[in-house]
C-alpha cells in the first residue's frame, strides 16, 4: 500500500512537470519567468552593495523601503490595465522598461556616475518588476484546464523562481568576484529583455474582457480589487500571511549584507553566499514541493512555508556561525518554495478572473509596503538589538503568524476540495474541457443542488428551458414523443439544446432512480460556453448530434422566450 502510494505521488510529480513542458504557451510564459527573476535577484545584491558602500546597513534599509514605496502605491493603479486584453502583453512591456532601467543603472556606475540616479533607475525597474509578477500570476490559469494544472504550473514556476533565487545571487557573486556592480546590472538588464522576447507571439484562446474604456478610470478600477479582497476572508488571510513574509524577506536585505560583513566576517562576496545558500534551499523545496501538487492541503502547507520564512533567522541569531547559517537560510529557500506552490494557487482559485490581476495587484502592493518596512524595521532592530537580537525578534514573527492562522486555512482546504469535486464533474462533460480554469470555476461556483425522486420528470418536452443539468448519482431516462432515446449516467449533461436554440425543450427527461444533480441557470451557462469559440463548437457538435439522433415531430421554436444577453 506504501510503495503505491509512493509511486502514485512520483507520477503525479513527473506529471506536474511534463504538463508544463509540453503546453508551449506554459513553457515560455515560464521560461520568461525565470529570466525575469534571475534579473531580479542579481540586481537586488548588487543594489544592496552599491547602497552598502554609500552608508552601511542605514542606507541599505533606507535605500529598500524608498525602492519598494512608488511600487506600492503604483503596482495597484496599473494592475487593471492586465484585466483588459493579452495579458502577455503587458508582460512584455514591463521586462523591457526593466532591461532600459537597469541598463542605465549599469551605464551610470561605469562611467562612475552619481548613485542618485543609480537609485532613481533602481525605484523605475522596481516597478516594472512589481506589475510583472501580477500579470504573469493572472496570465497562468488562462494557461490551464484544471486545478490540478494551475497547481502544477505554480509549483514549477517556484521551482524556477527558486531557480532564479540560486542562480541570480550566485551569478552576482562570480561577477562581484571578478568584474565589478556594473557588468552585475548590465547581466539583470539582458535577462529582462530575454523575459520580454520569449513571450512575443503566444497564441492561446484569452477569456473574454472588457476593452479600455474611452475614459480610464485606474483608481476605480483598482478599488475593485481591493474590494474584491475586502469581501473575503480566506483571501485576506493569504494575503495578510504573504505581507508578514515579505516583511522578513525585506529584513532580509539587510540582515544578508550585516550578517555576512559583520557577524561571519566573509566580506561583500559572503552576501551572494548566503543569498545562494537560500537558493539552493529554494530548488530542493521546490522538487520536494512537486510531490505535494495533489495532496489537496495546499492551505496548511502555505502555513509551514510561512513559519519557514522566519524560523531560520532566529537560528541565525542563536548560532552565528558560517556553516550553520548557509543550511539554516536553505530552510527559508524551501519555505518560499511552499509559499509559491499554496500562496498563487489558493489566490487564483478564491479571485475572479476578471479582477485576478489587480487582486495580484493588491498583493504585490503589500509586499512592496512590508518588503520596505521590513527593510527598515531591520535596520533598527540591529541598532537597538544589536544583530544577533534583530536575527531572534524578527524571525519569531512568521512562525507565531502561521500557527495562528492554521485552524483557519485547513478550513480553506476542506473548502477548495469541494470546488475541485465540482470542477471535475464539469470536466466530464464534452462541452467544457475546452473551458481555461478560471471559467470552469465561475460555472463550478454557480452550480445548484437539484434533487429529483425515482419516476419523476425533470422537465417535459415542450416546457421553457431555463436551466442545464450535469448528473452527480443516479440515472436518467431521454423519452421523445413518448420513446425512451437515451439513458444517461453520472458525468454526463443535459438540457442544452432549449438554450442553445433558443426552443423549448425537445424531449422529456425522467429520474430512473434517484437524482442528484447539478444545475446551472441559463444565463451563466451562455455567458461562459458562447464566451470560447472551442467550447461554442463542442456544444453546437453536441447539439447536432443529438437531434441527428432524435428530432421531434412538432417543433417548439416560436415560443421560447428570447436567449438571455
């Protein structure tokens, strides 16, 4: 039974893989991700450096928080502009307004400019990279048909961004070692036009959005999704976890550079190493975290990844030597890994597409706040607490967040697993597995329990069709003009061709025992299925098929009420 279950989980990690691999749109969408990353990662250690130089740990707390501000205050405002067309496309604009940013940067430490303006390309490519991660993270379940898939894709861009978090500080490291800060820049900024050139071209069949208005209104638009957030919860919740997170990572930038120049006394290359060593933690978490994409408890698994996140700190400050501090800040890497896989799943799954972008918006917000707090709340705590005490009270504030919040987010859990029953019945049917995720779901959340005893009818031919039925248990008996034309069972709909073809309904549908169904009101179900051309055509084949089989002798077309808009 063991050994199943083992392998059961090996092919489902295998499979989270190759499903990305093989979806082209994935690939590149996730092969962009990486280079955006990579940029953001070396340019974060040579920004701390440059800072470092200027004013020591004071100006590298200072010089996080006045980076992360203009991002907070803007990462909302822009974000509905992804809620409008390709959303790739916005993806593509902000990695080359990041590659000319940090290009600049890297031009003006090489001809020994002022820092200054070091600083004000800094504050411009880090809101470039602010909206990048909310259009990409709102981009992914327009890429996917399951929830399983989404979980998937989240899982393997963790492992890149894990990836992404080796290879960027450790790539800082190898240049700071031979060439100087500004060959550091000049690398971030090619890795960012490479994220900006691997997405150009990608074709995939968008969700239906609503054009730029004449007369933008960004404030309006992104107060929905701050309502959006407001108005639940569970996201809340998420939310508010990944702020305190992103309040340790702000700390540490700075305690990264203080603990490798003053408490290991390894120099400005000892930064690279620690941030390396969180990297390395990160891909070991993020392939450990590939066998976890079907377990169904992705909302406890975000708890341990938050308690991760700050632990390690705190074992920092107790033992402050070398080698435990790199295997201690390896368990933060595979804390972020958890954090990727739960956090981004768990958002896209509780958001409304329409409004997912500008949801990732707020959270990119928060993070931009609580990464330039942490920043600062660092810089104090080592000059009241000296290092070794900021190390301990900082890294205490994740782990206590996350038992607090466990009872809730097993809540969470138990809650997504019955979306995922109703997704899977939706999948059966012919007509919606064309359907991305994100409508999937909307029909899933809309779906009302019908129940109907042995030997009753459903519905009558001739009565107005105003709903469609998915059966869940039990069987059901297709009579036209009186003849039984078909049995159907568990997974299989019914009652689409009144509201296809705007007629009354064609036959009779009997309860041959009893009945559990699913029913979705005709307004949601035209909305959705004419919304793609794929599942438009489904249906239509579907709908041909079935009077191809049966036709009533006496068509009801001329009284069905008109087709809602």
């Amino acid at each position: 039974m063991g050994d199943g279950r083992r392998r059961s989980r090996v092919r489902d990690a295998a499979a989270a893989f190759s499903s990305n691999w093989r979806n082209p749109n994935l690939r590149r969408a996730q092969l962009s991700f990486l280079g955006a990353w990579t940029a953001e990662w070396a340019f974060t250690v040579a920004l701390g450096i440059v800072a470092y130089r200027d004013g020591g740990a004071v100006a590298v707390g200072l010089v996080g928080l006045l980076r992360m501000v203009p991002s907070a205050i803007l990462a909302p405002l822009l974000s509905p502009i992804a809620d409008r067309g390709r959303r790739e496309r916005v993806l593509i604009l902000v990695s080359v307004l990041r590659g000319i940013a940090t290009a600049g940067a890297a031009v003006v430490l090489a001809l020994s400019g002022p820092t200054a303006v070091v600083y004000a390309l800094a504050v411009l490519s880090t809101i470039a990279a602010t909206l990048y991660r909310p259009a990409h993270s709102a981009l992914l379940p327009s890429l996917c048909r399951t929830g399983h898939e989404l979980a998937s894709a989240n899982m393997v861009r963790g492992l890149l961004d894990s990836s992404a978090t080796l290879v960027g500080p450790l790539l800082a490291a190898v240049l700071l070692a031979f060439t100087g800060v500004d060959v550091v820049f000049a690398v971030a900024a090619a890795a960012s036009f490479i994220a900006a050139a691997l997405l150009v071209g990608m074709t995939y069949d968008a969700p239906p959005r609503p054009a730029a208005p004449s007369r933008p209104n960004l404030a309006r638009e992104a107060a929905d999704g701050v309502r959006a957030v407001a108005g639940n919860r569970d996201l809340i919740l998420i939310l508010g976890l990944a702020a305190a997170q992103a309040m340790t990572r702000g700390a540490l930038t700075v305690l990264s550079v203080v603990v490798a120049i003053e408490l290991l006394g390894t120099g400005e290359p000892g930064v690279g190493g620690l941030m390396t060593a969180v990297g390395v933690g990160a891909v070991v978490g993020s392939l450990a975290a590939s066998f976890l994409v079907g377990t169904g408890r992705l909302g406890a698994w975000f708890a341990v990844g938050v308690a991760l996140w700050g632990l390690p700190l705190t074992l920092v400050g107790l033992v402050p030597q070398q080698s435990a501090a790199l295997v201690f800040l390896a368990f933060i890497g595979v804390g972020n890994a958890l954090i990727d896989l739960a956090g981004f799943t768990l958002i896209a799954r509780m958001a409304p597409d329409d409004v997912l972008a500008r949801v990732f918006g707020v959270l990119e917000s928060l993070v931009a706040v609580a990464i330039g707090v942490g920043a600062v709340v660092a810089s104090a705590m080592i000059q009241w607490l000296g290092v070794q005490g900021a190390l301990i009270a900082i890294g205490l504030v994740c782990p206590l967040l996350a038992v607090a919040s466990w009872r809730r987010l097993r809540t969470l859990d138990r809650s997504v697993d019955v979306l995922d029953a109703d997704v899977g019945l939706l999948g059966m049917v012919p007509m919606f597995r064309t359907l991305p995720l994100p409508s999937i779901e909307q029909l899933a959340r809309s779906l009302e329990p019908v129940s109907v005893p042995a030997g009753t009818a459903v519905f009558a031919q001739g009565d107005r069709g105003d709903r469609y039925y998915v059966i869940e248990t039990g069987e059901a008996e297709v009579l036209g003009d009186g003849r039984l034309v078909a049995t159907l069972g568990p997974g299989e709909g019914f009652g689409e061709i009144a509201l296809l073809r705007s007629t009354r309904r064609t036959a009779t549908v009997m309860a041959g025992s009893a009945l559990e169904l699913r029913a979705l009101r005709s307004e949601r179900f035209l909305s959705v299925v004419l919304g793609y051309t794929a599942s438009a055509q489904a249906a239509a084949a579907g709908v041909d098929g079935q009077l191809d089989r049966f036709a009533p002798k006496e068509p009801f077309g001329g009284d069905a009420p008109a087709p809602p808009p």
